[in-house]
C-alpha cells in the first residue's frame, strides 16, 4: 500500500544534481553525516553560490561535514540562518581544488537554511 518513491527526485534533492546519478552526474554537495534523523532539501546550487534547507531531529546540535562540490575555488561566506531568517551561525572557508570541505554545526529541531556565497 505504500507510494513508490521516486529515487531520482530523492537523489536530486538532497546532491543538487539536476540531473540522473547514472549519467554523468553532478553533484553540488556530499554530505559527511549519517542519514538517521536528518533533512535536507537542495535549493540552489551554482558555481558562485550553495543554499540547502536543513532540519536535524534530534535533541541536541549536530555537526555536519560538507564538501562542496561545484563551488569556484575561492573564499566563502556561509551562513545558517533560522527559518525566519535569523542568523544562528556563520563562517568563512577557503575552497580549493583540494580543499572542499566546510564544517559545521546544524541547530536541533529547528528548520534552517544554509547559504554559501563568494566572499565580498
């Protein structure tokens, strides 16, 4: 009696790939987290910018590993922001060709958004 799931939506919501896993694919983010008790929904998904929609159910702050995958090399603003648009955290990480990993920490039982943007 369940619904199907669609896999492909699935795969594109939460990598930002716009298209298939099986042809060449192109993820913006790879998560470094366990899948239990996480959300995210890719929002956009640029070579000059990064914003996901995060949501931890859990009781306590999570930490969260991304690497940022289509991102330029360069320096990076990013910012978790409540879903009322209130600054929780915010930081900066160089991305290099070698380096593309960002850490942070995801607030619990609070709907967020995360955004990534060039350095001014």
């Amino acid at each position: 009696g369940a619904p199907r799931v669609d896999a492909g939506l699935l795969y594109a919501t939460v990598t930002g790939d716009p298209g298939a896993v099986d042809n060449f694919p192109l993820n913006g983010v790879r998560w470094h987290t366990s899948p239990r008790e996480i959300a995210v929904r890719v929002a956009q998904n640029r070579r000059d910018r990064f914003t996901a929609d995060l949501f931890h159910f859990g009781a306590a702050a999570r930490p969260l590993d991304a690497s940022l995958l289509t991102l330029d090399p360069g320096d990076y603003t990013w910012t978790i922001s409540s879903a009322d648009d209130h600054p929780l955290s915010r930081g900066r990480v160089t991305l290099t060709s070698d380096h593309r990993r960002v850490s942070l920490v995801v607030p619990s039982r609070a709907l967020c958004r995360l955004r990534i943007e060039r350095a001014p």
